[in-house]
C-alpha cells in the first residue's frame, strides 16, 4: 500500500526565512498531494493542494512543488512569520476498492523564531 | 472554505457509558466523511470511511461493534464509541469530502474517559 514519509519532524527558523517541508511516496499511482495546517487542539486546514498534473503551484507565501519521477513533493514557505508555527501534514491520495483515501506523512512541528 | 463541523469539542464520560460525536457539512454536501483518530504527537490514523446512506467502511484492527459510524445525510455523520475505556481517550477527528479531491476537516473532539 501507499507509504508516505514526510522530513524533517522539526524544523525551527527565523522570523522573515524560508521553510521547506519535504515527502515522498510510494505508489506510482497517487495523484492529488494536500498539505495540512493543524495547530494545537484543532483539527487539521487545507492550506495548498496539487494535483499529479501539475509540477508547481502557489498561493501567495505559500508553493508546492511535485516530482513525479522520484514521487516526492515539498512544501515552501516564504517569508515566515510566527504565526506560521504548526504542526505540518503532506498526504498523498490512494484509491483503494474504488473508494479514495488520504495517506498522511508523520508531521512537520514548524517554529518560527521571532 | 468549505466548513465542518464538530459537537461537542470536549466530552468526559465514565467508563463503561457510550458517547456520540456528530460531524456536520455546513455549507456543502459530503457524498462521503472519514473518521480519523490522532494521539499526541502523532499523525492521522483513519478509522473508518462513510458514504451518505451506506455501511461505513472500517480500516483493519478498528471494531465496528465498538465505533459506530451513521451518516444518514449528505451533511451529517455521526460517530458513537460504546462500552467507552479510558485507552478510548483521544482526539477524534472528521472530514467531509464533496465530489471532488478536497477533504475537509473538523475542529476535532477531545475525549476523556474516566
């Protein structure tokens, strides 16, 4: 089945740099990456998504970009800011007896550091 | 965005008492809602998937006699974990899918059993 691996499990930067969060996965035949936004006590929020046909997408400081040949996709963001700080979710869809499932990475706990 | 609901955000129960969580689509219908559960630190595991007027569909090593899934409408599914154990305590989590890729989460429910 579809095994997804998400790097690094923490990541700590300055207020104003760049923050990159990568994943890979395993089945060739996954086609739509979400990437989640959960901070404490709540539920997760779909912040950006791409779908297999696309390599690159962006939404404002936030962009995704997606290696179908080496299945893996990252998510950058630009410009950090402390309230950026989060927990950080890649998943990758999988369809499994017709029904469509997200497969979820371990998590990214993302500080900013004023 | 699209919305969903959870009720209620915090329950305690004793043990040995069944407790009902319901997730709701407020501003979309959701052909089909998932039920994850996430211990501390840790990713999403999904429980089970529902699809409006059909049995849930549950991942293995979850017990359906234990985690009653109803999702009688396009905007509500229900989740009910009876004879509750205190290893029952957690956050649970829906998300509520319309027709397309994007899976939608709600605020989540922090359960305690005593």
């Amino acid at each position: 089945g579809e095994n997804v691996e998400q790097h690094p499990s923490t990541l700590s930067v300055q207020e104003g740099d760049s923050a990159v969060i990568k994943c890979t996965y395993s089945d060739s035949a996954s086609n739509y990456f979400p990437w989640y936004k959960q901070e404490l006590g709540k539920g997760p929020q779909l912040i950006i998504d791409i779908r297999s046909n696309v390599g690159e997408k962006k939404d404002q400081r936030i962009a995704v970009t997606l290696n179908k040949t080496a299945k893996h996709f990252s998510l950058h963001i630009t410009e950090t800011q402390p309230e950026d700080s989060a927990v950080y979710f890649c998943a990758a869809s999988i369809i499994i007896q017709g029904a469509q499932k997200l497969v979820f990475g371990q998590g990214t706990r993302l500080t900013i550091n004023p | 965005g699209a919305v969903v609901s959870q009720h209620p955000s915090r329950v305690i129960c004793k043990s040995g008492t069944s407790v009902k969580i319901e997730c709701r689509s407020l501003d979309f219908q959701a052909t089909t809602m998932f039920w994850y559960r996430q211990f501390p630190k840790q990713s999403l595991m999904l429980m089970a998937t529902s699809n409006e007027g059909s049995k849930a569909t549950y991942e293995q090593g979850v017990e359906k006699d234990k985690f009653l899934i109803n999702h009688a409408s396009l905007t509500l599914s229900t989740l009910t974990v009876t004879s509750a154990h205190p290893e029952d305590s957690s956050f649970y989590i829906c998300s509520a899918r319309d027709y397309t890729y994007e899976q939608y989460f709600g605020p989540g429910t922090r359960l305690t059993v005593t």
